[in-house]
C-alpha cells in the first residue's frame, strides 16, 4: 500500500501546488464575472482578439442600451449593490486604481466580497457605468551630450477610472430613492406597515436578521401569501435603504430619508 501511495506522488512536481492560479493555463471562456478568479484575465481579455472575447451578460449591446445593463447589473448584485454605486460616485472625476481600491478595501471591511475591486470595475466598465484611461508607460527623454533620443519606462503605472454619463445618470436616480420608490412604495405597497416597523426599529438600532424574522411574523399580512423577515431585507437592501455593517442591518442615509415618507403612506392607509 505505502508502495502505491510513493508511486502515485512520484507523478507530481516537488513544487507543485494545487491552489495556484496559473493564467498562463487558464481557460478565458470559463471566465464570467460570477467567477472569483476572473481578476486573472486583467487585461489579458481586453487585448484578446473579438472573436475570441466571451461575451458578458450585462451589456449595453444585450440589454439595450447603458442604463439598462447598469441597472440590471445592479439589481441581480444585491450584496455588491452600495459598493458598486459608490464607485462609479469615486470616479466622476476620475480615480486612479490604487486610490479606488483603498477605498472599496475600506468600504467593504465589514461585508467582505470574494471579487476584487479590479473585478468591481471591470463589471461596471462592461455595463457601460465606467471607462478605463491607460496612462503612457513610458516618457520620452534625450540625450543632449549623446544627441539621442530614448524611452524611459516608468516604475509605476495607475491607469485612471472614470464614470460615464449613463452611470452617473443611474447613480443619481437610484441614490435619490428612485428604486425604493418603485419597489416599496408602489408593487409592495401592501406591506408598508411592515416596511415602516422594519425600518423603524433598525434606524432606532442595528438588528439582527433573526429579530428581524420575529418582528415581521408577527404581522397578520404576511401569512397570506407567507413572507419572511427576508423578504423585506432584501429589497430594502435592493432599494439601498438598508446594510449589513459590524454583523447587524443598519438604516442607510436613504434609508433614514425614506423613513417619514413611509411613515406618512402608513397613516394615510
């Protein structure tokens, strides 16, 4: 037995290593952003041939235009949602790419993600919401003693990431409560009392999801059809009313601001 255990082993490089990542080897049309290891093919992908290019899902080519493909990779990221907004906020003026993930690094200290923020921005870049400028790799210098002319690379390079106006555009909209608006105060207006303890007890203090479920069965509403504590934490999650931060939800500032509108629905009805 230990003879076939030796045999098998002697198959495998000393130096191998079942983790590693190798981009040399890695397939591109096994790429997707749903994939944790897609930061590997930065920018090997960009400077691929188009026909070898695996096409993405949330394009302006197959969603119809800029802002649909923002917002549709908005709506099916939940969980990356703020810190995808936050970014294309960053880079309205521009934001060199080490700045940017120092800043999604902190931002996202207490809900961390399995993508990097190079992944981040390549999935709004391929939605239309953000655009990338290389900066030159090289100056131009000469030598006047030797009279010639010569590149001289740079040590350092930090392409720059910039907004476009239909990102900006859907930033605005969706921060302004736009899709709160829509979702919990018009299809699910039914439940608005239930919205208006759920948010009402979080901005009072930060909750659990189970005190959540506690406080939601107790409604009549929700038992037909069933909803779930859950079910309101996600789409005031969705809508940007509401996070995850230091293990409990939290009321964000649209939360907070949406707070007296649904108060006021809640009287009327």
């Amino acid at each position: 037995m230990a003879n076939d255990v030796n045999e098998m082993w002697d198959g495998f490089d000393d130096d191998f290593d079942p983790l590693a990542v190798d981009d040399e080897v890695i397939d591109q049309e096994d790429m997707d952003d749903d994939n944790p290891l897609d930061t590997v093919d930065y920018p090997t992908m960009r400077t691929m041939p188009s026909e070898m290019r695996r096409e993405s899902v949330y394009t302006p080519e197959r969603m119809g235009g800029a802002e649909n493909a923002i917002r549709s990779l908005l709506d099916h990221n939940p969980g990356r949602r703020a810190v995808l907004l936050s970014i294309v906020g960053w880079c309205a003026e521009g934001c060199p790419t080490s700045e940017l993930t120092r800043r999604v690094d902190e931002l996202q200290r207490d809900n961390r993600s399995v993508y990097a923020p190079t992944t981040l921005c390549r999935m709004l870049e391929r939605a239309g919401a953000l655009e990338l400028e290389m900066p030159e790799v090289a100056d131009a210098c000469e030598d006047a003693a030797e009279g010639v002319e010569y590149l001289e690379i740079k040590e350092r390079v930090d392409p720059v990431w910039r907004a476009t106006a239909a990102g900006l555009d859907v930033r605005e909209s969706l921060t302004q409560g736009a899709a709160f608006r829509e979702l919990v105060l018009g299809r699910d207006a039914k439940y608005v009392e239930v919205y208006r303890a759920v948010m009402e007890t979080v901005a009072a203090e930060p909750r659990s999801k189970a005190y959540i479920d506690a406080l939601v069965d107790a409604f009549p509403v929700v038992q037909s059809p069933r909803r779930f504590g859950g079910h309101f934490i996600d789409l005031l999650e969705r809508t940007d009313a509401l996070e995850w931060k230091d293990r409990a939800w939290r009321l964000t500032d649209l939360g907070r601001s949406m707070l007296p509108v649904v108060q006021a629905m809640g009287k009327e009805d």
